[in-house]
C-alpha cells in the first residue's frame, strides 16, 4: 500500500512557493524603505544646519558691514569739517594701519580724481586699482585684481558731502584672505568630506574642501554650473544632485551672495550600508523561525491526514471493517476522520440492507404486477416503435378490450383517429430521447361514446442495455375535477344572474384585445351602458322586477351585436361591449342606436308594464387611450355625461368631458369637509303676508362658501350632496341650527316667527329621519306649529306611498307641511287631495310674465282655486315687481316672498330686518 507524503504533494509546494515571494517581497521592501528613510533624514538634517550656518554667516557679514558703515560717517565727517589733506590722508592711514576692519581707503572727488589714499595692507597694485573703481553707492561688491588673478577684495562706496561741488567718493576695500574674514568663513567646514564656497553673481568668494583630487575636478565643473544658475536668487532651498553628489544652495539676499554645499553621496551610502548589515541578518533570522512554525504546523496536520488516506485505500479494496484510531476531535482533519467511521459504519449496514432488500425484490415484483393489474388508474408502457409491452386491465377496458388483445399492437390499429395516433407516437419518442418525465391533460372517447379527461404521466424506463427502450404511461381520470374547474370558471368569469361575462373576463378581453389592437394597428370601441331609473323599478316593484330587467336587457344585447363584439356586466346594472376592428365611429354610433331602440322597448314583470332607458358612453381605442383603466375610465365619464344631458342617448369622450368630472370630484372631496371648516352657513328669505306686508316668519336656505372658489350654487353641491348620501348629515345640520336659531328669534324679537326647511328627496328614504326631526325639536325646544318642513311635488310622485306615510307622521308630531315649486311636477288632484299638507308653494316660473300671458294666469288661478277648495295656505315665490304683487293681492294667496321685499340674508341682517318691520 502507497504511503501518502504531504512533503511531495502539489500543495506543500505551492503554500512554501508562496511563502518564499513573501519573504522575499518583504525583504526587498525593508532595503528600500530603508535606504529611503535614511536619506531623507541625513537630507534634512544637513538642510538644517546649512539653515544655520546661513544665518550665522548673514549675521557676522551684517556687523562687519556695520562696522564698514561707521569707518565711512567717521570720514565723511572729517571731510565736511574742511580738514585738509594732509590731515585727512594720515587719518586715512591710521584707520587702516591701526584697524582690522578695512585693508585699504580711497577718496576721490565727483569726477573719481584721487584726494587722499592708503592701500598699502592690499596686495595691489594702486594704478590698477584706480583703473578698477567702480562706485557703486552704499553696496558691498567683490572685485579681482586686473593683473593679479588670484587676489580678489571686497569693495565698499559711499558717495559723501552737501552740494555738489563738495560730494566725495569715500572707498573702502577689503581683503578677501583678512583675518576677521578667514574666521567667518572657516565656521562654515561643518561636515568631513564636504565642499563649500560663497558665490557673487559671477565668480566664487571663498571655498573650502576636504574632498581628494578626483572629486576637486569634478567640484571645479559643479562650480561652472552654480555659477551659470541664477534661479535659485530668489529661492530659499532647492535641492539637486549631481552624479554621486548631493548639492544644497541658499541664497542671501541681503549681499546678493549663495553659499553652497557639495557632499558626497558615499557618505549616506555607507550608512546605509551599516544599517543593512544590522537588519538583513535580523530579517534573515526572522523569515527561518517562520519557516520552522510552517513546517511544524504542516506536520502536525500530516499524521491525521495519512491516516485517511490509508483508510480510503482499505475501504476501497474491500476491508469494510477498517476504521480510524486515536482521533483529535479537536483539529479539522480529526472531525472529518470521525465523520469518515460514522460513513464506515453507515457503508457497512448498507450492505447488509442491501442484501435483505435483494430477497424482498422478487417478492415486490410479482406484489407489482399485482398492483398493477388492479391499480384504479390506467398503466401501459410502449417501445420505441410504440408497441404496447405492458397494459393493465384498467387501460384496455376503455377501448373495450382485454390486455391481450392490446399487447404487442400499436396504437394506430384501434385509434380511428390516425393522425391523432401519428402525433403521440413522435411525442413519445422524443420523451424517450429527452429522458425527461412529462406530463399532459388530453381526453378520449370510450366504446360507448363517453368523454373522459385525463392526466397523462409519461415516464423514459431505462432498459437493460443501457438504452432508453421503454415508456411508462399513467393515466388518471380527472373528468370530474376538469367539471368542477368549467364550473369554477364559469363562476368566475360569467355573470350568475345573467348567464353573460361578468368584470373578470372584461378585464382579460380587454387586454387580449388591446394587443390584437396593436399588432394589427386596428382601433376598437369601448361602449359603457347604465340604465335609467333602475333604482325606481327596483324600489317599485322589488328585486325580483329588477333582476327580471337585467337579464332581458343581457339577453336583448346579446341578440343584436355583431358577431365579433362582446357583452358583459360590469356591476348593477352597467353593461360594457367592445367591439372590435371598428372602421370609424359612424359604425360605433349605428350600434349605439340600434342598442338604445332595443333597451327602450317595454317590459313586463307578471302584469306589470314598465319602460326604462339606457346612457351610453364611448371610448375609442388610440383615438381616447391606449390603456385599459383609461379606456374604461373615459367611457364612464362619456356615459355621465349622457345621463347629465338628458339620459337615453349616447356620447364620444371628449377632454372637457374630463375636467367637468374632475371638478365635480373635487368639489365632492372638498363637500366632505365642509361642515369641519364651518364653510356651510345658512341665510334666511323672508316671508310676508300679502295684504299687511308684515313679516310672517322665513325660508331657511343652505349656502356654501368655498375656502378657495367662492360660493358655490347649491344647484351645484346640493345634487352631490344627494349622491354620495352626505345630504343626511349636512340635511340633520342644517334643521338642528335652523331650530335653534328660530328660537333664539322667537325669545328676542318675535314669538310668532315661522320658520320654513326644505327637506331633500333622498331624506325622505330615510325611515329614522323622523325620530330625528323629534330628537331636535325636543333638544332646542319650540313650537312644533312654528316649524315648516318643504316637500317638492316631484319627490312626492318618484315614491308615493312612502312620501304620505312619512308625512303623516310628521303631522304627529305637530311640525307643518309644505309642497314646495306646485306645478311642476304635474300631480293629480286625486294624489294631492290625500296627501295631509297645510301649505301650497308656488313655484316662480308661473308668476314671470303673468301680466302678458293670459295661459299662465289660467294656471294659476286654477291653482289658488284648488288651494282655497282644499282649504290650504298659500305661499307664492319669487316676487319681484310691484304689479306682480298687486296681482297677487286679488287672489286666494297668503303670503308671499322675493327680492321685492328682501334678498336671503344672514342672522345679524334679519334680526335688524325683524325690528324694523316690527316698528
């Protein structure tokens, strides 16, 4: 048996590879840092003191200048107090011979004539000299000898006296090699190995040097480009190098001078140097012991490893037995050697499984057939060349047949159908060949004719050659299950009351057709259909009349559509059709009408005979919207529009049709916080008696200012009020202020006021509305006689029995009844003669013009006759001229009201109204 060896494997070599580029990578890393580090601090630390020896040399050539300075005043004095020559040149001579400060003195006159002179401490020839001057005034100049090229000075000129004729030029020179100079500049030899010299714009002042005379040659060139480089005037550092040099200049302004520094690079190298022979064996000491630690690390993992290895081998040759021994849970390798015995263990009950399960098959394939033969479900398995090799019991009873006589066939020679037969075969030979289970939903006819649903597994049996050979069919029958899901969806997207599609299927007509639309580039129109007056059949003759009318009006719509167009029931009694492929909106608006015609003709509910309408509103596909909600959307706002102009007739969606809809929405929104805002009032119309003009009491009208629009028409927010049922909490409102008002009036000013409410045909649905009206009489405490509730004759005719019932019961309570705008609603006598009222309200569209039309004057008084037969008050609006007074006053008419005698006013104007009429 192979041993394994750690030490050989690919991956002990990669981990030392790895480790070595570290260690290398790490050692090149500390040399660079290092060498880098050392030279930027050596760097700066002789920038440091160059830094000083500048400062101390700037200083000392300050003083001397001073020095210099003070020599000059103390001659220029001698020469202003007119001292003559004689005395001046012996001054001059014991200044320089006495003094260390200057080596020589000259004064000449304007013109540079020599007066006095003492050069004697000067290498120079004095002819020479004269030749060279140069005055410059109050500077320090560096100047060489003409003939003498190695003997330079230092020149210092002052121009001295008052007026012209009296200026002097006081000259003063200085040896470069003077002592107090030498001192000065001997300071400067701060570091072995080192140049350096004080530079003047063009030549060099002094140097100094310990370098050997290879690097003096190569100083001598460095000095040539120092000198030619002027840049650096004006800088305080700059810093270069030069071969195996290192250069540092600085500049001192002051004389115009550069002291410049040249050290070797040899000097930094070899510390470096020294410092690497200190870290490489340090590093190198380092990089062994981490080493060591790998190596010893790798061995302590080497011996668990082994001993896997050497179990692999023995489970693989057959020694199931084998196990590992003394395992160290603790380590990686040690679990996954624990797991290695556990899936020993396991292996070796396995193959005692294995054994017994090989006995039990024989059984478990005769106890299959057995299965099979029995099993409810039909079974069968074809070859390649789809004859059947298996077929259970099940299976053949649904052609009639016994297995035998299925065996061995294929399915062509007892399906009719062939090409049915042709299309199975193929698709079970690319199962075979996928080797992928597949499954299907198909149906079938039996011997007898039956329809059954089935689900169909097909299955790919591998045979015993290896090659797929074999195909294992199930078949279930699902007759009943595919029954109940035709069921489910009828129920789902079919309405139950009409039998047509319901909202559901609307919405995924509508998307197959808006894609059919578009791939076509075809329009189609959108026709939203709710009927008129619905809610008053239902109301009238009950549910069963109304559920009666839906399903005729479906079964009319289905009867006249073009083939190609839907119908479907969108919710209560909304229809939508879409009719598709249309060719332009005359055909949309020939169905239209043809709907309209049919929906108006009668119906009948056991012996009742009713007639009802339909609003239409169309939307078009790409013309309007090209997206379902907006599609839907449009055409409802089209049909609104129909019911808004009329009803029974039809209208194209339009963009106005839009912003009408959106302000009436908001002005909705808006009516929900009204009542919170306090933007809900209420103003008061008088009402007078018509033959004394005194003040009988008045009509409580509901106004509504908008927090932005102003005041709003209540034609305007009444109706909405009515359709969202807001008109129950705004109508209780509206009463509860009215009463307390009306009290308040009746305790301050006039105890017989009579106050009139108008109530709206939508309260009158609501059957607690009376206990209501008690609850506020009995909470604000009037007079029940005092309180008028106003009933329009046409809410009277739209519910009847209901009205009478309702206001008989307000008469119990002992509150007043008015029938507001008679006339208009075109009641019978006999209906007015039972309904229990106290008051009759003219409307005023009887009284415009009743001067000049002789039909309207028979109106009316046909009307007053009735009223005084009936012995009812009457009340007569909307009066505004005097002659329409005067006709009044001659007929059977008690009071009347209009902007003859006062617009609607607010509380505070109609108590101020109240006491003036009462004076």
């Amino acid at each position: 048996m192979k041993k394994f060896n750690f030490w050989r494997s690919k991956n002990f070599w990669q981990i030392v590879s790895i480790n070595g580029i570290i260690i290398f990578c790490l050692f090149m890393l500390l040399m660079f840092s290092s060498h880098k580090l050392l030279v930027q601090y050596l760097t700066n630390h002789y920038q440091e003191r160059m830094d000083n020896v500048t400062d101390r040399l700037e200083t000392q050539i300050t003083q001397k200048t001073s020095d210099i300075e003070s020599i000059t005043r103390f001659i220029a004095r001698n020469i202003n107090s007119d001292m003559e020559i004689n005395s001046l040149q012996s001054t001059i001579e014991d200044l320089t011979t006495y003094g260390s400060i200057v080596d020589g003195i000259v004064v000449t006159d304007s013109d540079g004539h020599q007066i006095a002179s003492y050069i004697d401490k000067l290498d120079i020839n004095f002819n020479k000299l004269t030749d060279d001057l140069d005055p410059i005034d109050d500077k320090l100049m560096m100047k060489q000898s003409s003939d003498q090229r190695d003997s330079q000075y230092i020149q210092y000129s002052k121009l001295v006296g008052g007026n012209t004729e009296e200026q002097r030029w006081v000259h003063l020179f200085l040896d470069i090699n003077n002592e107090s100079f030498q001192s000065i500049f001997q300071s400067l030899d701060f570091v072995e190995d080192s140049y350096t010299a004080i530079l003047s714009d063009d030549d060099v002042l002094f140097r100094y040097n310990n370098l050997n005379q290879h690097e003096i040659e190569f100083i001598n060139q460095l000095e040539e480009q120092i000198i030619a480089n002027d840049a650096t005037k004006t800088q305080k550092l700059n810093i270069s190098t030069y071969d195996h040099f290192y250069s540092s200049q600085q500049s001192i302004p002051k004389f115009d001078w550069r002291i410049v520094m040249v050290l070797p690079s040899s000097d930094i190298t070899a510390l470096s140097y020294q410092l690497n022979k200190i870290l490489i064996p340090i590093f190198i000491i380092l990089s062994i012991l981490l080493f060591i630690i790998v190596t010893i690390s790798v061995q302590q993992q080497l011996r668990p490893l082994n001993k896997l290895f050497k179990a692999i081998e023995e489970i693989s040759d057959g020694h199931y037995n084998h196990r590992i021994r003394d395992i160290d849970n603790k380590s990686a390798i040690g679990s996954i050697n624990a797991k290695f015995n556990v899936m020993a263990n396991k292996l070796d009950n396995y193959r005692g499984d294995i054994k017994h399960k090989t006995d039990q098959l024989k059984q478990q394939k005769n106890f299959l057939n057995r299965i099979i033969n029995h099993n409810p479900n039909g079974i069968y398995t074809m070859n390649w060349e789809g004859e059947f090799t298996l077929v259970n019991k099940v299976y053949a009873d649904l052609f009639g047949k016994t297995p035998e006589e299925i065996l061995g066939k294929k399915e062509i020679e007892f399906n009719p159908n062939h090409e049915e037969a042709l299309y199975y075969l193929d698709l079970n030979r690319k199962i075979i060949r996928s080797n992928q289970v597949h499954e299907i939903e198909d149906f079938l006819f039996d011997d007898k004719g039956n329809k059954h649903w089935f689900h169909v597994g097909k299955v790919p049996i591998l045979g015993d050659d290896g090659e797929q050979t074999q195909l294992l069919c199930v078949i279930t029958d699902i007759t009943e299950q595919k029954e109940k899901e035709a069921l489910i969806k009828r129920q789902a997207y079919y309405d139950d009351l009409t039998g047509i599609p319901n909202r559901s299927m609307y919405k995924d007509k509508l998307r197959h057709i808006i894609e059919q639309s578009e791939k076509k580039n075809k329009k189609f129109a959108l026709l939203f259909l709710d009927l008129d007056r619905f809610k008053y059949i239902n109301d009238t003759f009950g549910h069963e009349a109304g559920d009666t009318l839906l399903q005729t009006v479906a079964s009319r719509l289905q009867n006249i559509l073009p083939k190609a167009a839907t119908v479907f029931r969108f919710g209560g009694d909304e229809f939508i059709i879409l009719f598709p492929n249309i060719d332009g909106r005359q055909e949309v608006a020939d169905l239209a009408k043809e709907v309209l015609v049919k929906i108006a003709k009668p119906y009948y509910f056991e012996e009742n005979k009713f007639i009802t309408t339909a609003s239409i509103g169309i939307s078009i596909y790409r013309d309007h919207a090209t997206e379902m909600k907006t599609l839907t959307k449009f055409a409802d706002i089209a049909m609104y529009q129909s019911k808004q102009q009329g009803k029974n007739t039809f209208r194209f969606y339009t963009e106005d049709m839009e912003t009408d809809v959106s302000a009436k929405l908001r002005l909705e929104m808006d009516l929900y916080q009204a009542c919170d805002k306090h933007e809900l009032f209420l103003n008061y119309q008088p009402i007078m008696h018509a033959q004394s003009g005194k003040i009988m009491g008045a009509e409580c009208l509901l106004r509504w200012e908008h927090h932005q629009l102003g005041l709003i028409s209540p034609s305007e927010f009444i109706p909405i009020a009515e359709e969202t049922g807001l008109i129950h909490h705004i109508g209780e409102w509206v009463l509860r202020t009215a009463c307390h008002q009306l009290k308040e009036w009746q305790e301050r000013c006039f105890s017989n006021m009579h106050l009139s409410v108008n109530l709206s045909p939508v309260q009158l649905m609501d059957r607690a509305l009376v206990n209501k009206i008690k609850q506020i009489i009995e909470d604000t405490n009037i007079d029940p006689s005092s309180l008028q509730l106003e009933i329009t004759e046409s809410s009277i005719i739209q519910n009847q029995e209901q009205v009478v019932a309702f206001i008989a019961e307000l008469q119990q309570l002992g509150v007043l009844i008015a029938i507001d705008d008679f006339g208009t609603g075109y009641s019978s006598l006999n209906v007015l003669k039972e309904l229990p009222i106290d008051t009759l309200k003219i409307d005023r569209s009887f009284l415009d013009d009743i001067l000049y039309d002789q039909t309207k004057d028979v109106v009316l008084k046909t009307m007053f006759d009735l009223a005084k037969k009936l012995r009812l008050s009457v009340v007569a609006e909307g009066i505004e001229t005097q002659d329409q007074l005067a006709y009044i006053r001659n007929q059977y008419c008690q009071y009347v009201q209009g902007f003859l005698f006062s617009q609607p006013l607010t509380v505070t104007q109609f108590t101020e109204f109240i006491l003036q009429n009462n004076e």
